[in-house]
C-alpha cells in the first residue's frame, strides 16, 4: 500500500494539471447588449405666473386692485440619447454555445449614471431662483467599454464581444404588381452593427467585424382595400437569427484554427492531386475551435 502512494500522488498532479490546462483553453467570454446613441430633439415650454390681490375697505369706500406678474419661456434643445438593445443578443449567446470552445459570463447592464434635470426643469429652475442651473454631471459613455471593463461591468470574463448599433431601418415598400391590380407589401428590418472582442487583462483587440442581420414579410394585397398589419415580432426575430448567423461566421473566420481549411471546404480532405468533383458545402458536425488570443 505504501508503495502505491507515490503513483497516486502522481496521477492526482497529473488530473490536477490537466484540468487546469483545460480551464486554459476555455476562455469566458461576456456578450454585451447593442449600444446606441442617437440625437434626440425636444421642445419644451414654461411658464410662472405670480398674482398679487389688495383689498382696502372703510366704513364708507371699498377698493380693490389685482396685478399678475407673468414669465413664459418656449425653445427646442438637442442632446445625445444613449442605450442598450436588448432584443438581439440572445441568438449570438445560443451560437457561441451550440458552437463550443467558450464559457459565457452574463454582463451587468449598463450604468448610466444619475438621471439630468430636462431643460425644461433647468429654465423653470431659474425662473424661481434667478440662478443659473448647475452645469450637468457628465454622463457615462455607453461606446467607453474600457472604462465598462475597469469599473467590473464585465467581472470574470476573459473577453468582452462588445457590439455597437451603427444602422438600424425598419422599412415599409408597396409594389404594384404588373398584369394584375394587386400590390405587394413587403415589411423588413435592416440591422449593421460593429463588434470588437476585447481582451479585458490586456485591452487588446481579438477580433473586429461588422455584421448585418435582415428580416422581412411579405404580403399581396387586392384592390379590395385590404389593411395589412405587419408581424414586427416574426422580422425582429428574423433579424436576430440572420444576425447571429452573421456574427458567428465572421468569429470563426478570424479567430478559427489558423492554417485550416475553410469551413465546408474540400481542401486537405485527401493527398491525390487531382482535382475533384465540387461537392456541396456541409456543415460539419463539430464546429470549429475559435482561439482568442
């Protein structure tokens, strides 16, 4: 018994080395939610009204007087809006899954910092005090994924895929149809957004990519005066798929197995010189191992 020690000793390091070797080869990632930002215009009005009433009476005259003091401001103001989609990351999560290879880490949403005061608050703020409104607290940047990755949004994570909206377009398109007195009515969504995994020890950029996701339904309708009520739900998850496609095609193509063949490519499948018959291209059965680097 005491001779065997030493050999269980040595499979145990042996276990223990190889699961941490494993663990190497497993990076977290966490997938962040689309920022956005976009320029958003206001109008606003504000008015304060100030009434003053006197009231003088003796035992033979009675009078009164009333003086009203009024203050009106209108104008319109821009400012920058920013968020986060929440509609189209969860098909990206499920293909980095079905795929293999990484380990995801839910991200904490992002912090927006304090609500601000509208402008419409800030003039009325004057008009009552006579001060000017305190300059605004600079809000946190939803684009400054660095500051995001130091603040511990993304807490375990050894990479961040971190996707930006930079085009969305819902658009409705009605089409006669020739030789006939019916239309067609298509309804789609248009969706490009850019992506950057990002290596939260170092900042580095893994990978960098733009992917486009689209969904459309399409109606005839006669000269009845058909009304057509598009399904928003059935294009935006159209959307999500076609972009979650997208998205994972251009991870494999860039942070695949350097050297490989293309996915569904017949090079390197045999050593005979001849060139063979093209075949269809077919998915294969274990996805690809994406290496972060």
């Amino acid at each position: 018994m005491i001779k065997t020690l030493p050999l269980i000793g040595l499979l145990l390091s042996t276990l223990v080395t190889s699961t941490a070797t494993l663990a190497q080869r497993t990076p977290s990632v966490a997938v962040t939610d689309l920022a956005y930002s976009e320029r958003v215009r206001e109008y606003f009005e504000v008015a304060q009204i100030r009434t003053q009433s006197n009231v003088h009476a003796t035992p033979y005259t009675l009078s009164a007087n009333r003086s009203a003091d009024v203050t009106y401001a209108a104008g319109s103001y821009s400012y920058i809006e920013q968020g986060e989609l929440r509609n189209f990351t969860a098909d990206i999560k499920g293909s980095l899954l079905k795929g293999g290879g990484v380990k995801l880490i839910q991200a904490r949403a992002f912090d927006g910092g304090a609500p601000q005061s509208t402008k419409a608050e800030q003039v009325l703020h004057q008009m009552q005090t006579g001060k000017a409104p305190a300059k605004p607290v600079r809000q946190p940047s939803v684009h400054d994924i660095v500051t995001r990755i130091k603040k511990g949004e993304f807490s375990g994570a050894d990479y961040v895929l971190f996707g930006t909206v930079s085009s969305i377009e819902f658009r409705n398109e009605l089409s006669p149809l020739q030789g006939s007195t019916s239309a067609s009515y298509l309804f789609s969504l248009d969706l490009i957004s850019d992506f950057s995994v990002i290596n939260t020890k170092t900042l580095e950029i893994s990978a960098a990519f733009s992917a486009q996701g689209n969904g459309q339904e399409v109606k005839i309708l006669s000269n009845r005066g058909d009304v057509v009520v598009p399904n928003r739900g059935k294009v935006i998850r159209a959307t999500s798929l076609s972009l979650a496609d997208s998205v994972y095609s251009q991870l494999v193509d860039q942070l695949g197995p350097k050297g490989s063949p293309p996915i569904g490519s017949a090079a390197g499948a045999g050593n005979t010189p001849t060139a063979a018959p093209a075949a269809p291209m077919v998915r294969p059965a274990e996805p690809p191992t994406m290496v972060f680097k």
